[in-house]
C-alpha cells in the first residue's frame, strides 16, 4: 500500500554529477516561473521503478499513464497504473480536490488516503510547478544542464525544508524541461536503501482541460470504501 501512495505523491540516460557544469540556479528558476505562467495540462507515458538494497533486494515496475493539471491554485493528478512487474494490474491513483484515493477494480475496493492531503504541494513537483514553488519548499542545487532520452534538461537535487518530509525522503533529484515546465525524470531516495526512479515519456503538453474522466473512476458494484 505504501509503494501507491508514495507514486501519487511523487507522483533514463544519465551521466555523472561531474560530467556537467554546475547551472545558475537563479536563471534555471526564472526560467521555471516563465514556463509555470503557460503551463495547463500535460499526459505523460510512465514507469516507476522502485529499487530496494536492504534487507532483501528487490526491484519493482509499475507502467501506466499519468495527467496533471493546474487552473490557478488549482491541480490535480492521476496514476492510471496498467502493470506491475509485467503483470496486468489496474489500478487509478488520484488526488483532486484535496483529496487522495486509489480504486484497486480487482479487489475492488477504494482507499482514501486523509492525512496525506498534508503533502499536496509535494504531488506537483516538476509538473507545472514554479520556480518560486520549487525554492519555497526546498533547498535547491542546479547540478546543470544534461540530455535524457533526446530533451534538454536541467538536473536539479532537491532537499526539503520541512524536516517532516525530509526524514522520510531525504533527497530528490529532478531532470526538468525548463521550455515546458515538465519533469523527465525524477530519483528519490528514501534513505534505508530504498530508492524510486520515475521516467515519463510520450510527453503531451495542452492549454485545454483535460477530460474530466481522466481524473476520476467509476466503483464496480459492491466495491468496499476503506479511509487509512
């Protein structure tokens, strides 16, 4: 249960740290904010890969479709999960109006996630976030700019400033399209030998709403309603 909720909430080429110059962080946040200012909607292609070392490794591949949007102070997001480690297994992760759910169709059942409204503004990062957004809730250093998959990024590592947030998640690094204020992709590290590599691709960006469809889901007859 844990693994879905931390893909809300967070809901790969790469070379190393050194191979770049260090960016101008100030200019990189500018750039954000511009961006931010046309950023509407965006649908992205994903795959979640969650590694763990210890105490046993273990790897796991969730793939699906994610959508985000912003209408002012206005987002919401949904995980539209279709495998797990090759497996069909649908699953809808969303957050709309303040609110976290999961509908699991196999079971079927619907988790209402209440205290994790709390990280809200934490569902949104690298999508349509500015730059001031980012600085606000973070401690930001511009390791430069760097190439993924063909896209002209800037790889920033994020530490949060709440120190809530930072125990379980002690540092993120982000892969940001600064022309489109979109994030290709994203490690966290959870510390304990847990990491999660996000990668998006088949990135579409749009100044219309999304369908509303995409941000909610219709229960089965006779799925059960659980609050956590």
């Amino acid at each position: 249960m844990r693994k879905f909720v931390f893909t809300a909430l967070v809901m790969v080429v790469s070379l190393p740290a050194w191979a770049f110059p260090a960016g101008n962080l100030q200019a990189t946040l500018e750039k954000l904010n511009q961006a931010a200012k046309n950023f509407r909607s965006t649908s992205a292609d994903f795959e979640f890969d969650t590694n763990q070392t210890e105490p046993v490794p273990d790897t796991d591949v969730l793939k699906g479709v994610s959508y985000y949007e912003r209408a002012g102070a206005n987002f919401q997001m949904a995980a539209h999960i279709a495998t797990d480690n090759g497996a069909q297994a649908p699953k809808i992760y969303t957050f709309s109006k303040g609110v976290f759910q999961l509908y699991e169709p196999m079971i079927p059942q619907v988790t209402t996630f209440r205290q994790a409204s709390k990280f809200a503004e934490y569902v949104m990062l690298g999508f349509g976030a500015s730059g001031d957004e980012l600085k606000a809730k973070w401690d930001i250093t511009d390791l430069g700019a760097e190439t993924i998959s063909g896209v002209e990024t800037e790889k920033l590592e994020l530490v949060a400033k709440d120190p809530t947030v930072r125990k379980n998640l002690p540092k993120v690094t982000i892969w940001m399209d600064l022309e489109r204020a979109v994030s290709i992709k994203q490690i966290f590290d959870e510390g304990q030998g847990m990491t999660r590599v996000c990668t998006y691709s088949n990135i579409k960006t749009s100044q219309k709403p999304l369908p509303e469809s995409d941000f909610t889901f219709k229960p089965k007859p006779g799925t059960q309603y659980i609050n956590r």
